[in-house]
C-alpha cells in the first residue's frame, strides 16, 4: 500500500491504509487465498513523487508482494507506475483521477494503454472538472470565475477540464494564478484575481492550500465561495479554515448513504480505527478486494510465486463485483466503468451532499 501516512494529505492516506488492511482482515477471517495469510505492507509516500519511487522500489524487490493499492496523488502515479510496471506488479488506485495515468497524453483524442499493470476504482477528472462547471456554472449561477492551481498534475488537469466545460456553458474565466504547494500566504494570489471582480474560484489542488486560501480570500473581502475537486473534499478543509458556501466534487455518491456501502462501514466503526475512512476509504476497500478476488481467482488453490503475477493482471482485467462503492469493474484502459460523482458544499460547518449524478455533457 502506497499513500501519504505523514504531512499535509496523511488524513485522507491513514483513511486508505485502513480501509485496505479492513479488506486484508476480512479475507484472512474468511480464507479467501487458501492456504495464505495476507498482510499490508504500509508505505508512506508523503504525497512525494520521489518518496513514492522509493516506495514502489522496495516493494517490487519483494516477490512477496502481490499488488499494490494507491496512490493518492496523480504526481505520485506517475514515478510509481513504470516501476511496478518492471516487475508485472498489479496497481489499483483508489483516488488517482488524472485521465491520462490510464489513457496517456491524448486521452481525450487517440487514448492508448499507458500502463497495463495500472487499474482504479475511481471516476476522472475529464468527468469531475466538467462536472462540477455543469453545478457552478448552471446550477449557482456563476458567471465570471477565476482559476487558481497549484501547478501539480492533479490540479492543473483538473482545472483544464472544468474550464473547458465552464467556459461551453457561458462564464468567463477572467482572471488565473497560480500557488506554491508550501506557500502559506496567497495575497499575491488574491490580489491578482480581486481586480477581475469574480463571482466564483475555481482550485486546481489540496485541501492544505485551499482552505487556508478561502479563508484569506474572504479576509480580504473577496467574499466569493471556492470551489475544488475530490483533492479538497475532506473535513479537515473546513477545520483549516474552508468556510460555509464553499464547495467541491468527489467520486462516487455519499458513502454513508450508500446500501452498497453500510457493511463496510459497520465494519470499519467495529475496528475502531482512530482515523475516518475519509473520501477514498470506501474506494480503498474496494480496490483491495479487486485485487485479493483476483488473487483468489488466478492462484485457484495453488501456490503464489512472481511468475503468478500475469496471471493476477488478468484477473483483475477481467473482474466484477459488488463493492462498498457499487459495481466494481474495468474498462480496457484500467478505468472504473463507475462514474457517479458528487458535489458538496459546506453548511454549517459540515460537508453535505448537493448532487449525485454523472457527467453526460
């Protein structure tokens, strides 16, 4: 298991390790891999591109090692997947949501495999972005929007896409900048979209700048509702200063209004982990019990070597089942044929959930 156990996004990384080791517990409990016992393999990426090569290079030097669930960040996907790749090690992300980890660099004209190890459960951000310009844009009525990205893969990708759906659907972008992921002060930030006089800001990036952000924004009198993806939908945007009015999408539906979702969490309420499932927890489930069914699935009985991970690859290729977040199934690529999203805003010092639904244009 690969994701940030330390640092800014180790809410929503404790969140994935806890809910991969609930699906490891349950399968030792029930002898899913006969004649094996399965163990996590904890490692803490630090949201880090180069932690996470360091990562995915100890755990491929373990023959062990039978699949691997993250990671959180799309930057980190990116150094983590050529390695893993070397030693046909099956990846299922939970919350990776850059389109072009599965469907490379033209994915939205001549989409190609990129990596035939990688896999996620999770919907993109060609779906998410326009889906949330379809919600600010129609439904808020937000006309003129500024854009403001950390200039990391998720974030600027995911900002591409919804200006794109933003600007079909009538509003403006009139003004853009750009933030340092460390940066603390976002007053330059501020000033260089104030003049522009917006109605809306849309975040390419985390919650650790983006609450931070809101907060200033609205200080400063810019009293406008921030806007981001899945990469701010966690409840410690709001206890870092992310405020009523402000909103974000997420994949998938509520987890907690999910019937699909109430024995996972049951389960996890029973273990009494100190950290919540969060916005990936649910996903990160699901994507380990991908790849332990397929394990299951490509071992039938016998006995685990590395030669056994290609058989594994197409287990998972050709899975399906139901998870904690619906139907869990791939598509040619790698992607999640699931592409239910949500919006949510911030009421009363709460995420609550404005919209379910898929993107359809």
């Amino acid at each position: 298991m690969i994701a940030p156990q330390s640092g800014g996004l180790s809410a929503l990384g404790l969140g994935i390790k806890n809910s991969s080791q609930l699906a490891v517990d349950e399968a030792n409990e029930k002898c899913t891999v006969k004649g094996y016992k399965l163990a996590v393999d904890t490692q803490d990426d630090e949201a880090n591109p180069a932690k996470g090569a360091q990562a995915a290079t100890k755990l491929s030097s373990d023959p062990n090692v039978v699949g691997v669930v993250g990671t959180l960040n799309s930057s980190v996907a990116q150094t983590v997947q050529p390695i893993l790749l070397q030693k046909k090690i099956v990846q299922v992300s939970p919350a990776n949501t850059n389109p072009t980890l599965t469907r490379g660099a033209d994915f939205a004209t001549a989409p190609k495999r990129a990596f035939d190890t990688y896999f996620r459960v999770c919907a993109t951000d060609e779906l998410q972005g326009p889906f949330a310009a379809n919600y600010l844009v129609t439904k808020a009525g937000k006309k003129k929007i500024a854009i403001i990205t950390d200039g990391k893969t998720y974030g600027e990708g995911l900002a591409a896409e919804f200006t794109k759906q933003a600007t079909k659907n009538g509003a403006t972008i009139v003004a853009t900048a750009k933030i340092g992921e460390k940066d603390t002060d976002f007053a330059s930030a501020i000033t260089a979209i104030s003049g522009a006089a917006p109605d809306a800001l849309y975040y390419g990036g985390e919650y650790p700048q983006a609450a931070p952000l809101s907060k200033q924004m609205k200080s400063s009198g810019l009293n406008i509702p921030l806007m981001g993806g899945d990469g701010i939908y966690d409840d410690k945007y709001i206890s870092l200063g992310g405020g009523d009015g402000d909103l974000a999408t997420s994949v998938g539906a509520p987890t907690e209004k999910l019937d699909s979702a109430k024995a996972f969490v049951d389960a996890y309420a029973k273990k009494g982990f100190k950290d919540a499932y969060g916005a990936y927890g649910a996903f990160s489930y699901d994507a380990a019990n991908a790849i332990i069914g397929s394990l299951a699935t490509a071992l039938n009985g016998g006995d685990w070597s590395e030669g056994k991970r290609a058989d594994l690859l197409k287990a998972v290729g050709s899975y399906s089942g139901t998870g904690a977040t619906g139907g869990i199934k791939f598509d040619e690529y790698g992607d999640s044929t699931n592409k239910v999203l949500t919006v949510y805003q911030v009421t009363g010092g709460k995420w609550n959930a404005a919209e379910t639904g898929e993107f359809t244009g």
